[in-house]
C-alpha cells in the first residue's frame, strides 16, 4: 500500500490508485461502484454506489 502526504497539510491518501479512479469518475461525471466505500467517502463530488 502506497501512502502519500499532501504537502502541509495532514491529509493522508491511502490508496494513490483509488483517487486517481475517482478523478476519472469524477471528470465524466459517472458514479463509482464498489464494495468499499471507505475508500471513496472523502473524495467530494464523487457519486458513489456499493453492492
């Protein structure tokens, strides 16, 4: 697990790939399906759906 710090700031991202698919989501303006949406939640405007 690759973990990246913002720089000053406290901001923790835990899974580096995980924020890059939600910037995609987010770009085309399409909602994300998963089963862990821990990993998902901090990420506004991101529409998120588990199964």
């Amino acid at each position: 697990m690759e973990k990246i710090v913002i720089a000053d700031t406290d901001v923790i991202i835990d899974y580096f790939s995980d924020i890059l698919i939600a910037g995609i989501c987010i770009t085309h303006d399409i909602p994300i399906i998963t089963r862990n949406t821990a990993h998902f939640s901090r990420i506004a405007r991101l529409q998120i759906f588990s199964y």
